[in-house]
C-alpha cells in the first residue's frame, strides 16, 4: 500500500471509530436516565414503607380480636 491509502484507511477507521464512540455515548446517557428514573422509584418506596411501618406495628399491637 502506498502512504496514501493508509492515511485514506487511517482517516476511515477514525471516523468509524468515532461513530461507535458517539453511539455508545447516546446508550450511556439512556441508560443513566434509567438508573436515575429506579433510584427515583426505589426513594418513593421506601418512603412509603416508612410511612405505613408505625401504622401496622401499632396495628398488629392491639389484642386479638381488635383489629379495627
């Protein structure tokens, strides 16, 4: 090959290369909005645990057959 072509080769495995690079970013931004959107999720449900813990402790403290 002549130093031509492998600089015209070069330059294409470059651009290519690039392209793979841009794409991979893109997944990685998506899934990182995922990431964040269960991190999210996950906060809620354990707020939601914390906040109905007090209700069923005191719940199942009555005596049995008082369970209002």
């Amino acid at each position: 090959m002549s130093v031509w072509a492998d600089i015209a080769k070069g330059i294409r495995d470059t651009i290519a290369l690039n392209d793979r690079v841009t794409a991979l970013a893109a997944e990685v931004k998506a899934m990182d909005d995922r990431l964040r959107e269960q991190g999210e999720r996950l906060v809620r449900v354990e707020t939601f645990c914390d906040l109905v813990r007090p209700a069923v402790s005191a719940r199942l403290a009555l005596p049995p057959g008082r369970r209002d």
